[in-house]
C-alpha cells in the first residue's frame, strides 16, 4: 500500500503527490497530512485556492485512485474555501472521535473553596494527613462539638480527595460527612456535601447518581432560602445534562445559575458559567460566541489569579481552535493548559490534556504520538478509577488501530470502550461506539451489520436531541445507500442532516449540503422537492434552492 504524506512546507499539494508517489501501478495512493499544509491559520491557507484551481489535473497527472486520509473538521474548511476540489470526491468514510464527553467541562473545584485550589502539591498532601490525623482523634467522641469539626474536616479532605482525582476515597467523605451533618441539622453542610457528590459521581460517569445528589443539594438549599447553593446546584445539573448531550436543558440550567451569580457579584461562579455557555455554543456551531464566552471566563480567572480556572480556559480555547482547524494555536493552547495542571498536580485534568494532545496528533496523521498521548492519559484515568475517561481512551485508541487496518485490536478496543459506557449508562459514548463498530463492519464488507450499528447510533443521539450527533449519523447512513445504489434513499438521509438546524448551510453539516447539490444534479429539483417535502412536512425553502442552483451551476 503507497502512502504519501504532506507537510508544512507543502504549497501544492498535487505537485507534491505527484513528485512523491510511485511513477507506475494502479493504486491507490494513500494521501495523508493535507492538514498540516494548513494547520496555522496565521499564515493563511494559498494550498487551498491551488486545490481548487487544480482539481481537473488530479485524474491528467495521477491516474490512479487516491485516498485523502484527513481529520474531519478539514471537511469542513474544505467546504468552505476549496468546495470544487471537494465535490470531485466520489465517496467520504467518517471516522468519529470520542472527545470526553465532547468537551472539558470545566470543574466547579477550581472555583471553590477560596485559595485551597491555588494550594501547591506539597502543601495539600501535608494537609491530607493532618486532616486524616484530626479526624481519626474523633473516632471515640459523640459530642455535638467534635461531630460538627469532624463533618467539616471530612468536607475538606474530600475536596483534596476529589483535586488529585481520588474519587472513591472522595465519595466516602462525604458520605460520611452528610451522615453527621444531617443527624446535627447542619444543613448548609448538608448541602455542601450533596453538592460534592454530585461532582464526584458525575466525574466517576454514574450521571444518575449525580443528577440524584444535584437534586437533593437543590432541596436543601431551597429550603434554606440560599441562592448561591441554589445557583450551584443548577449549574451542577447543567453539567450532568451536557454530558449526556441534552444541549438545552444544559443551557436552560446555566443561565438559571449565572442569574443568580450576576445578582450576587459572584464572579468564579459567572466565570464557570461563561465557560459552559461556550461550549454549548461551540457544540452548535456558533464558534466567535463561544471564543467570546471562553475569553470572559479567562479575564476572570486572570483577576483572582486562579491557575485551575486559567488552564480550564486554556484547555477550552484550545478545543476551539482544534475545532476552527487552527492545529498551532491549539496545540499551544493545549500545552499551557497542561503546563499549568502539572505544576498543580491536577492529575484527573493532566490526563484531559493528555487526551486532547492525542486528538491533535492524530489529526495530524502521527498515530504513533496519538497513542503514547491516549497511553498516558489511560494509565492515569486507570489509577484514578476514572472510567468514563479510561471509554473515551480505548475509543481513541481503537480508532488508531483501525487506521493502522488493525482491524481485530480496533474492534477489541471499540468494544472495551462499550462495554464501559453501557455500564455507565453514557449514552453520547454508546453512540460513538456504536457508530465506530459500524465503520469496522462497513470496512469488513457487511453492509447490513454497519447499518444496523449506525441506525442504533442514530436512535441515541435522537433520544438525546443530539443534532451534531443526528445530522453525523443521518450523513453517513446517506453515504451508506448511496453506496448500495439506493439514491432516492440517500438522498432523503442528507435532507434529514441539513435540515436539522436553521441555519443553511450550517457548519456542523459537514460535507452534507455538497452531497444535497450533487445527489440534485444526479436526480433533479422534482427530487429533492419531493424528498424535501416528504421529510420536513414543508415546501423546500427558497434558500436552500437558491445555494444548490448556485452550486450546480459552478459545476459542483
């Protein structure tokens, strides 16, 4: 198998190809790294406008088939700036990733508690023990006095337990310390610690557990009359919503929360909010609100100089950018963020760097990087019990494999990382991995199997109102029956996939309004009106008629 890789120095990527690749045999060649030919967008991207000028040389100079092996959000840059060179394609296989639940969510830890979360590593350890020896000097009295101090030395050493990711010691802290405080009527106590679990168990993947300890927190602090509970209970709910990618419940929580948090002046809980409002934006495509929401929650970070809070920020900004196709600034984004959390030894947020370090080596086709990066951040989420991280890991892992054409480690991993989430009943990464096994079906040849594997991805990502996950699914199932020759068919999918979102064409469509202009040129306007009509309920809008008129006519 010929393979060709590309690198920064490349401004012609077909020059390139043509000079590297054998001068004879049939194929195919196997193109990898066009990413990095436009990986900082700092220095514009002239490769592309070349790619588009050069698309009818391709068959004249390489005869043969060829293979662009690129990560999925150059398809959309390609849509954008080269979507000539991208409609002579004759066929696209997606490979989705499993991203940590999609995004890092940015911990309430690292906002909490005052300067503790500023406290060095050596500092906190000695600070564990003197806890552990405090408290066990308490073991032998019941009075009001020692129960009270021990309920609170309980709440402190979970904190630490939770900050170097110890999430089973955490968890029995403050259990304990809800027991005591409950029996003493200690109720903001109570909620304190309600709130803590909601955490761990969230961090730990048990979200229904979670969402259970949220409630109960909400409870408390209602009966109380505290809107900073109250507010923090919210924005708790928020997260546990966005892990299982219900986008607008999470978002109906965190304005409910930063409305609170404006009210009182309390600026570490409107920099989380900040944070988490931007990822809901990046998820629906709406990448400047989302930098915007992001850059507020840094400025606040910077002004209480809070390092947990900046390389939050960081790690996110980083994201952004890996999704814009900016793999410089991401990568450097990625590696302050883990700069910062090793001088804090925030070990569960090192291995979120670690994994975020991976998805940016393998976007750029140096699986052997990808994989020392997803080993370190495995053998971290393995120490901390961590198995929502450890899924996500073999997930990454299994898709390295598959490049490789590994395909038996690769479905070994897939269904490692299954296996996890069915447990932990993480539906968004039960869909992802149902969507990978349908790839290695699909690449085995078994169509049948891959579209049963893909319509159970489907059938998740719909339950959760999932539109990134829906309009993926419904693309690719369109690619699919396209393949078996079902146009028709394929062509009622790709409407399902653009139609999803208001916007058209919507970035988190991918390729699917070039596929809706060609499958039209294939079998006309009558077509795609009826496929319109009949998917939609509604006549086919004006201006989506009017952008595949304009596609057809550049000859897309």
């Amino acid at each position: 198998m010929e393979i060709v890789e590309l690198g920064e120095e490349v401004a012609d990527p077909l020059a390139a190809v043509v000079e590297r690749a054998s001068k004879d045999g049939p194929g195919p060649t196997n193109v990898i790294g066009l990413e990095l030919v436009i990986s900082d967008a700092e220095k514009g991207r002239p490769a592309l406008l070349t790619l588009n000028l050069e698309r009818a040389e391709w068959p004249v100079r390489l005869p043969r088939p060829v293979v662009l092996w690129v990560p999925e959000f150059l398809l959309e840059i390609l849509g954008r700036e080269a979507p000539d060179f991208l409609d002579w394609r004759s066929d696209t296989v997606f490979f989705p990733q499993e991203r940590l639940a999609g995004v890092e969510v940015m911990d309430s830890a690292l906002w909490k508690g005052g300067r503790a979360d500023q406290m060095p590593v050596d500092a906190r350890e000695k600070r564990i023990e003197e806890l552990r020896s405090r408290i066990a000097t308490t073991l032998d009295r019941d009075d009001g006095l020692a129960l009270e101090a021990r309920s609170r030395w309980l709440q402190e050493l979970g904190h630490h337990y939770l900050y170097f990711g110890l999430l089973a010691d955490a968890e029995e802290a403050h259990k304990e310390a809800v027991a005591i405080a409950e029996d003493l009527g200690l109720w903001q106590g109570v909620a304190t610690s309600c709130f803590e679990l909601a955490r761990i168990t969230e961090r730990a993947g048990r979200l229904d557990d979670a969402k259970a300890w949220a409630k109960e927190s909400l409870k408390v602090s209602e009966a109380r009359g505290d809107r900073s509970g109250i507010a923090d209970a919210y924005h708790q709910l928020g997260v546990i919503e966005q892990h299982q990618a219900n986008q607008a419940l999470a978002e109906r929580w965190y304005r409910l929360s930063l409305e609170i948090y404006e009210a009182l002046g309390d600026l570490p809980g409107m920099a989380r909010s900040y944070h988490q409002l931007g990822i809901v934006a990046q998820d629906r495509g709406e990448f400047d609100q989302a930098e915007r929401l992001y850059k507020q929650s840094l400025e606040i970070a910077e002004s209480l100089g809070n390092r947990p809070g900046l390389a939050a920020s960081h790690g996110q900004l980083g994201v952004l950018a890996h999704r814009r196709g900016d793999l410089g600034s991401a990568e450097r984004a990625y590696r302050r963020a883990l700069e910062i959390n090793e001088a804090l030894g925030n070990r569960l947020d090192m291995a979120a760097s670690y994994h975020q370090l991976g998805l940016l080596m393998q976007d750029r086709g140096d699986l052997e990087s990808a994989e020392h990066w997803y080993r370190k951040a495995l053998a971290v989420d393995e120490s901390l019990g961590d198995r929502r991280s450890m899924a996500a890991a073999y997930h990454q892992l299994g898709m390295t494999a598959h490049r490789r054409r590994d395909l038996k480690s690769a479905e070994r991993l897939y269904r490692q990382a299954l296996a996890i989430n069915e447990s932990l009943r993480n539906l968004s990464g039960t869909a992802a991995s149902y969507h990978q096994l349908g790839m290695l079906a699909q690449d085995r040849g078994d169509l049948q199997s891959a579209e049963d594997w893909y319509r159970q991805s489907m059938a998740i990502d719909e339950s959760l109102e999932n539109r990134s996950g829906m309009t993926f699914s419904y693309g690719v199932l369109g690619f699919l029956a396209e393949g078996q020759g079902r146009k028709g068919e394929a062509l009622e999918w790709t409407v399902r996939s653009v139609a999803l979102f208001p916007e058209f064409p919507h970035p988190l469509t991918g390729p699917g309004p070039n596929q809706l202009a060609r499958l039209t040129g294939e079998l006309g306007f009558e077509a795609l009106e009826a496929a319109w009509q009949k998917v939609t309920g509604e006549e086919l809008p004006a201006e989506v008629r009017a952008w595949v008129e304009g596609r057809l006519a550049e000859g897309g």
